[in-house]
C-alpha cells in the first residue's frame, strides 16, 4: 500500500502563509479603521475610503478563476510566491502616497494588495489537504484561515494607535502615516523571501489516503473545464455556495463599517472602535480553531455549520439591538459574541466544500466560495453603508440580519455526502499500491481500480 507520512516541513509551511496572509488582511482594514484620518489626511468622502476596503472584493471575482487554474496548472509554490511578491510590492507602492491629494496612488497600491490577496485566500485548504493527515486537516485549515483573521485583529488595533488624529498637524499626521507604511513594507518583504525558501510544492509522501489517490491519477486526465462544470453541476455546493457568501460577506460589510457604526453612537471613541473589531476577530480566532478541532474529532460538518449559522444570527440580532444603549462595554461583549461565530464559520465553509466536492480541486472551490463572499460583500457593504448614513447603523444591521436567516434556510437544505472522509474512512474501498518506479504494467491497473472505486 502506498505510504503516508507527515512532513515536519508542513508546520513551516503552515507558519509562513499565515503570516503573509495575516499582513494581506492587514492591509485590508487598515484604511476602514481610520476612515475619519484618512478621508481628512486624503481630502476624499467617506464612500472614496471605503473603496479602498472594498478594491479587495471587487479584485477578487473577476481574478479568481485565473488564479485557480493558475494554482492547479503551475502549482502551489508558484501561487504562494505570487501572493507574497504582490503583497510586499502594494505595501511599499503605499510608502510613495504620504501626502495629501495622492489618493488615486494609495488607490492603486491598494488594488496591487488586493490582487496578492486572489493568490491567498483560497490557498488554506489546499494546503491543509496537500501537507496534512486527515485528524489534524480540518484543525490546519483553520489556523492557516486564523492568519487572516489575526491580520484583521492587528489592523483594528494597531492603526489608531500608531496614527491618532491630528486633523491640525498634518505633517504629523503624515509621520505617523509613514511608519505604518514602511513597516508593514519591511515585514512582508522579509516574509516573501521566507516564502520562497519554505514552500514546496508538496510533500515526498502523500499525508493521507485521499491525497495518495489524488496522486496516483495522471495530470493529463485533470481539466480545469470540467473541475468547474462539475462544480456547478453539484447542488450541495452551489447552496453552500450562496450561504458561505451571504456569512461572510456580512462580515466584510460589519467590518468595513465598524467605525462608522461605533462613532455614530460614541462620538471620539475612535480607539475603542479599533479594541470592539479587535475583540470581534480575536472572538472569532478561537471560534475557528475550535470548530476546526470539533470537525477533527467528529466531523459533523454540517451539524456544526448549520449551528453556528443560526448563533451568528443570533449575535448579530443582539449586537444590533444593542449598540445604541450608550454603554461600551455591553458592545465589547455582543462584540466578541458575534465574531466569536461569523468568523468561526470561515474554516467551517472550506472544509465542506471540500468534503462534498472531492475530488475535485481544493483551491478551485476555495477561490468560488471566495469570490461569492466578494460579491455579497461588495453588495452588502453599499446597501449597509448606505442605510446606515441615511437612517441609522441599526437599518443597516437589519438588513444583513434577513440575508443571515436566508443563509440558514439554504445551509439546512445541504445534503451531507463526506467524499473525502469517505475515501480516508475506506469506505469507498480505494486500494493504492506502493509502484516501483521501473515497473510499466502495474500503474494502469492501479489506475483503473481507482477510478473504478471513485
């Protein structure tokens, strides 16, 4: 039988892309968490600032297919290197707009970051199933997802600090700006020369059985054609599909919006806005990795996604009807509720995508998913913003809580077929055999029994 075995190299791997990713996200949020500084700083409206938040989700759909037959033509490596190269090159392209009425540039640095983040984002679960065993895959996906949710973490924290208003000083505003600027270049600079040294393209031997199959299978009989035909031919995907999009593109529109809704209610509470969104993603942090290891030990997946639907739904009804009671302290706590399962759902929608899809590409149901919370995200971050300037934070709310309660009704309608569990299981009955490499006859009955048991 084929052997499996798992790479010591996987945890470096693991440590380097989420590092870089969590720098990806960072670069999202920093902008939207200072939209007073910088609408002031730039010279621009409200709506211009949000638009560098949302460069990102308007980037991601019409790239994302690009990227993901990129991924599965010319690999994991090559995707990670570009990730991490565009990365680096939008931050420093930022270090070029510290004054007033460069907008258009810092636009454009912005949009550099938002295409790195097409090579990022769908790169989790590809890694999770190419370098790691199958009782630890579901817990790998969600700490590599947990990169980017730390980066959002820091860019609520870190930005008010390191740039406070100072709408008198705009010189020092700009320092200030600066130093934000150039660190952020210099650590994922460094980070792009870790990614070349640490990432392979996969590991010498396969770390499960359903990877080995996967493995066995020549390249010349996978199309990226018929990987999307099929995809979309698959109707537990397509409502997974449009309820992980409806999720997190809320959370997208929630955090892009953060300091709009605090400020509305808590005039000058600038700072405590950041801690609220610093508290709402660190919430979901441990959100993730324990429904990562709930899936590892039960895989329930549907079970579990279904629940933390309905409780995300739940918080944000709460954090709705709260917010404006005039009292920080309830928001921290409905908060931290909140993020602790909107952005706990995140890893949870990647791993059964790829259970109910396999074999089919990870990366390439990843990148739809993906691109189905840009699109929602966008939608509901125009609608949000837009009920929220003209009546208040709470019209805005409701609106994302009655597409949360459709998403609910889509995710109990998902059939739970566990392909990939299945194939580890051997319930499918997939019998892989180690091959000589000078043997020619036995590969294609190898071959053959494999397809037939798929």
């Amino acid at each position: 039988r084929l052997e499996t075995r798992l790479s010591r190299r996987r945890l470096a791997v693991l440590a380097v892309f989420s590092c870089y990713s969590l720098v990806n996200a960072f670069q999202w949020i920093q902008y939207s968490i200072l939209s007073n500084v910088f609408a002031g700083f730039y010279g621009v409206s409200f709506t211009q600032i949000d638009w560098l938040s949302m460069v990102y989700m308007v980037a991601y759909v019409p790239l994302i297919l690009p990227a993901t037959w990129l991924l599965d033509a010319r690999g994991l490596r090559l995707t990670a290197l570009l990730g991490a190269g565009l990365n680096a090159l939008g931050a420093w392209l930022k270090c070029g707009s510290l004054a007033p009425r460069r907008y258009p540039l810092t636009l454009a640095a912005q949009a550099v970051c938002a295409v790195a983040q097409v090579f990022i984002l769908g790169l989790p679960s590809r890694i999770a199933s190419v370098w790691f065993g199958p009782t630890e895959v579901s817990t790998a996906c969600a700490v590599a997802v947990l990169g980017n949710q730390l980066g959002t973490a820091i860019g609520f924290l870190l930005p008010p600090v390191l740039v406070p208003n100072t709408p008198n000083d705009v010189d020092l505003m700009a320092h200030n700006i600066g130093i934000m600027f150039y660190g952020t270049a210099i650590v994922s600079t460094l980070l792009f020369f870790l990614a070349g040294v640490v990432f392979e393209e996969k590991p010498k031997y396969p770390p499960s059985h359903s990877q080995a199959v996967l493995q066995t299978k020549p390249p010349e009989d996978y199309s990226y054609k018929q990987s999307i035909i099929n995809l979309f031919k698959n109707i537990p995907f397509l409502l997974l599909l449009i309820s992980y999009g409806i999720m997190t593109g809320a959370f997208y529109s929630v955090s892009t919006l953060l300091n709009q809704m605090i400020v509305t209610h808590y005039e000058g509470e600038d700072v405590n806005a950041g801690r609220i969104g610093l508290t709402l993603v660190v919430a979901g942090m441990v959100g993730s990795i324990i429904c990562g290891l709930w899936l590892d030990y039960t895989k329930t997946y549907k079970q579990t996604t279904l629940i933390v639907y309905i409780l995300s739904f739940i918080g944000l009804l709460v954090f709705t009807f709260t917010l404006d009671l005039g009292y920080l302290i309830v928001v921290f706590v409905t908060g931290g509720v909140l993020g602790f399962f909107m952005t706990g759902y995140l890893p949870l929608g990647f791993e059964f995508a790829v259970e109910i899809t396999y074999p089919e590409s990870e990366g390439t149901s990843s990148g739809l998913l993906n691109a189905s919370a840009q699109i929602f995200g966008i939608v509901f971050t125009l609608v949000q913003g837009k009920l929220t300037t003209d009546y208040s934070p709470r019209a805005g709310n409701i609106f994302l809580c009655a597409w949360i309660f459709v998403g609910i009704i889509l995710t109990a309608l998902i059939k739970s077929d566990l392909r990939r569990h299945n194939v580890n299981s051997g319930i499918m009955n997939v019998d892989v055999k180690a091959v000589p490499v000078d043997s020619p006859v036995e590969p294609e009955s190898t071959t053959l029994k494999i397809q037939s048991a798929l």
